[in-house]
C-alpha cells in the first residue's frame, strides 16, 4: 500500500558529503568500481553545476506529482531530491514553483527519472535538476508513492541518505555506508590524476604514462612501415 512516508532516516555525514563535491562523477565512479552510476537517459538541464547530497528518495505515480509536495517537508539542508515513477512516465512532475520551496530548505538539486518543465526559470533560480526528459505536459494529484525508502532508479538501486553526487557527467551515487571509504579512494585517484596531467602536459602519451606497452604487445599490436605494407598488400 502506497502512503508510507519515513521520517529522519539516517544520513552520511556532512563533512563527508560536503567534500564528495571537489571530485567529478567520473573520478567517483572509477574510485568505487565503477558502481554506482545512473543511466546516460539522466541528464542534467543545465551546464555548469556540480552538487553533492543526502538522497531524500520518493517513489510516484505515473502522471501523478502529489508525493513530491508531501516529500518537502522531509527534506533537510544538504539532501538531494530523488524521485522514480513506479511505471515509465515523461509528463513535467516537477517546475519553479516546487524549486522554491526545496531551495528556501536547502536542498541541493533533484534527480528524477520523468520529466520537468519551467527549465529556464530553474536555470535563472540556479536549482540543478537532472531528468529524464523535459516535458511541459502537467500532472495530477491526488496518488500517492512512498518517501525515505529503497527505489530503483536508471538502474541503480538508492537508498535514503546515501550520498548523491551529479555533475555534467551525470549522476553517481555512493552508499552511505561506503561514503568514507569511496571519498578517501576518490581523493587517492584525483590525485593519481594530477600527476597523469602534468606527464601529459610535458609530452608524454597514455602508452606510457599508463604502462600499456605491455598490454597491447601482449594483445597482438605489431608495427610495420608504410612501404612494407604497401608491398605487401600488392602481392
């Protein structure tokens, strides 16, 4: 029975979330095994913005956005909306006015794998949204989803509280459980990174930077001349 709404779920801790946000979602989702990564069909409605958050998750019903509005009162400074249809539906869910009222709580941005509209006023408001789709057909109200409990969304499996980081790049999310751990693997490959920059930069090329001599020997990559090969292929 839809309806059910958990309130005060546990969340990562701050510092720990505040921090995920110095690091790209490429650079997370390579840190944790490339886990964790939504779907390429979540994308984000405006260029440039870059947030990390606790998932407030909400489940809705196709067509319908009144679990949106009840999912408000639950979020906390810091969280990131999440929001999954529980059958595949584009219409808008979600505009500028739902905007204000998750920005005056400061909430961070929404993910949401349906569509949203008034995407310029969200742009000029500066609340980040990735979507599924944008869509200015409305919806109803009146069907309620559930808010603060496990859903599945672009393939992933998200829990209240995890921790939520999106960028240009999409969307990648991090068990709360794990967020230490994966913020500290993050640090170590941004770093790594840093260094593979600054070889580049000097000249060098990934055959070597990377070590991949061995590999591509090792896969059968052998070289000839152009004349060699053009004699060949003429015989």
């Amino acid at each position: 029975m839809a309806g059910l709404v958990v309130t005060n779920p546990p969340r990562a801790e701050r510092d720990i979330v505040d921090a995920f946000a110095s690091y790209g979602v490429a650079t997370i989702h390579e840190a944790q095994g490339r886990e964790g990564l939504l779907g390429s069909h979540i994308n984000p409605v405006q260029a440039g913005a870059r947030i990390a958050g606790n998932a407030v998750t909400v489940t809705v019903a196709p067509g319908d956005n009144t679990t949106i509005g009840v999912a408000v009162e639950q979020c906390t400074d810091g969280d990131v909306l999440v929001v999954a249809p529980t059958a595949p539906c584009d219409m808008g869910y979600f505009g500028d006015l739902l905007a204000t009222s998750l920005k005056a709580r400061g909430v961070r941005g929404l993910v949401i794998e349906a569509g949203v509209r008034d995407v310029a006023d969200l742009q000029e408001m500066g609340f980040p949204v990735w979507s599924k789709a944008v869509s200015a057909e409305g919806t109803g109200k009146g069907t309620l989803g559930d808010i603060n409990v496990p859903i599945s969304i672009a393939g992933r499996l998200v829990n209240p509280g995890d921790v939520v980081i999106a960028d240009d790049d999409g969307v990648v999310v991090v068990p709360r459980h794990k967020a230490a751990e994966v913020l500290a693997a993050s640090k170590a490959r941004d770093e790594k990174e840093a260094k593979a920059r600054a070889r580049y930069q000097a000249g060098e090329i990934a055959l070597d930077v990377n070590n991949m001599r061995p590999l591509i020997e090792k896969a059968g990559v052998h070289y000839v001349s152009y004349e060699d090969w053009t004699q060949e292929a003429q015989k």
